[in-house]
C-alpha cells in the first residue's frame, strides 16, 4: 500500500535527501515536528519501501570505473521479466521499462581493474539474458551531480 505523500513526508525526504545521517532530533526541530513523528514516518516510508536511506558515491571518484547507460530493445512483450533478469547481472545498478525506441534503459557500472570491462558486460553478462534484439550503449564521459550506488 502507498503512503500518502504529504507536505509532511516531502519535508522529511527533503531533510534526508540532503543529509541522510541528519538526526531525527534535527529534522523535528527544523519542521517543527516531533521526533516521534520524524521517526514513525520515516520508518512507514522505509518499510512501505517509499523510500530508502542509502550511500551514494560520485563514479569520477571510482579509480577505473565507468558507467554506461544502455537502451536494449527486446523480442518479447514480457518487459517486467526481461527488467529483473537484467538486475541479476553483475553490474547493473538499475533497469527502468521506458517508453519510446527502447524498451528498457539500463544502467551499469564497470570497472576494468573488478574484472568487468564493457567487453566483458557484453561476453560474460549480456549473454545470459535471451530475447535482446538490439543494444545501444552510452557511455558516461562527464557528470554533474550525479550519484550511483557502488556494488562491484
């Protein structure tokens, strides 16, 4: 079930969005709220899976890392399967089912120096996955504040 999402909610994520180690105590004070309240909602947003408290890293930080966006275009109909076949590939940090010349974007992280360069995604990874009738791969030469969670 959905949570409402209130001004309240919004506050809070805008809180969390900015700092996500920012003390509940903080936020109260902030939104004149109580703690109480920072705190139950918080944990209905995260257990209702609205939202999630996590790490994020800037790639250009990552030694030998790059990421690359792919628009896949597939043979099936079946996208929500193909999408979480994608996700099981070591990697890919997320799939998105897109309208328009693609049926999927994924996103993937590589790195030469973890033994998964893009030649290798596509042997060792893509290869596993049937039903892929057309790849485009764009690289990421450049970003600006942009965040990625690092699971290599």
């Amino acid at each position: 079930m959905k949570i409402k999402m209130d001004e309240t909610n919004r506050a809070i994520i805008q809180q969390l969005s900015e700092d996500g180690r920012k003390a509940f105590s903080a936020i109260s004070d902030e939104l004149h709220i109580t703690e109480n309240t920072v705190r139950t909602r918080v944990s209905k947003l995260i257990n209702n899976k609205t939202m999630q408290v996590t790490s994020l890293v800037d790639p250009s930080s990552i030694p030998g890392a790059q990421v690359v966006f792919m628009g896949v275009k597939l043979a099936t109909l079946d996208l929500e399967r193909k999408a979480k076949e994608f996700l099981k590939l070591r990697g890919v940090l997320n799939v998105v089912v897109v309208t328009g010349r693609y049926d999927l974007i994924v996103q993937v992280l590589l790195s030469e120096e973890d033994g998964l360069s893009l030649l290798d995604f596509f042997k060792h990874e893509l290869d596993k996955i049937d039903e892929v009738a057309e790849v485009e791969t764009f690289v990421v030469y450049q970003s600006h504040n942009y965040w990625i969670p690092y699971n290599l």
